[in-house]
C-alpha cells in the first residue's frame, strides 16, 4: 500500500519487515490501512503481502525455481479444467461463476465449512469476501489438479486475505 519502501501497510512503510525498524502503533496502523475501504478490499481477490528482498540474494545461484513452462502448463491444464466444468453456467473460470452458484461449483465439506465458518468469524469477513474465498480455494485446487476442494486449499485462499486481519487479531 505504502510505495515509498515497498512493504506492507503503515504509515512509516516498515510493518512486517525483518529490519524491524516499525515503531507504528497498532490504531496508526489501522487508520492507516481504513483508508482503504471495506468493500473495496472485499472485490480484491487476493491480499498478498510481499517482504523487502534482501540485495544480497538477489546474485544468489543455486535457488531452484519451477521452470516457466512448467508454471504455464499448470495454469493451462487448470484453465481447461474450470472450463469443462463451467461451460453450462456460460463462464470459463471460476471468478466468472455467478455469486448463486459458487457454493455448488466450489463444494466443500463438513470440515472445510467449519474452517471457513471459523475464520469468517475471526476475520470479520462479508458473504463476498467468503464467496471469493470459495472461487480462489476451488482455483487453487484446479492448479494442483484436484477434483475436490480440500481443506488445505480453503486454508491457503484465506492465507491470501491478509488485509481482513484486524492488526489486533
């Protein structure tokens, strides 16, 4: 939010990096991150918050990184996946699938409910926000190939709702 030193939301730009250099309080930090609103965040898919690189990796060899190709295949494989399975709604991915249908499209069970119900609850989060949780788990589980949306997807689309989290919680 802060482009002035590239991390995460505060006034003085230095929340959440290793330099601990952050002397922001946690109500600084909210007005800080309110004046961005509410249902503005909610249209936001993912809220993902990226660290300052240190300059010294950066030259670094020997860091395995999945190939391009690799990434573009999966990305391809799951496209053809959420378009078999959306083609009768008249969509092609999931953030296309009408807010009636996602809970049918994106399936979770028991245990995932409770999940999502439980950080729902904690985050504070809207039925759009939750709706959009829905799409990105069930995206999510498309990339790895996955017929059904597990609880670890779930959990990893509300990782990337990171600007939900009230600075005290």
């Amino acid at each position: 939010m802060n482009g002035k030193k590239g991390t995460q939301g505060c006034v003085c730009g230095w929340l959440g990096d290793a330099s601990d250099q952050c002397r922001c309080t946690p109500p600084m930090i909210d007005r800080y991150r309110a004046r961005v609103s509410g249902p503005l965040l909610d249209r936001i898919d993912l809220h993902v918050e990226v660290p300052r690189v240190a300059v010294a990796s950066l030259g670094e060899d020997g860091v395995e990184v999945e190939p391009s190709m690799a990434i573009r295949a999966r990305v391809v494989a799951a496209r053809a996946r959420q378009q078999g399975r959306l083609a009768r709604l008249g969509v092609t991915v999931n953030a296309h699938v009408p807010g009636r249908e996602v809970r049918r499209v994106c399936r979770i069970d028991a245990r995932g409910r409770r999940l999502l119900e439980a950080a729902s609850e904690r985050l504070g989060l809207s039925a759009r926000a939750y709706t959009r949780i829905l799409r990105v788990a069930r995206t999510i589980a498309d990339l790895a190939g996955e017929d059904d949306t597990t609880t670890s997807h779930l959990a990893e689309a509300i990782q990337y709702r990171s600007l939900d989290r009230r600075s005290g919680a």
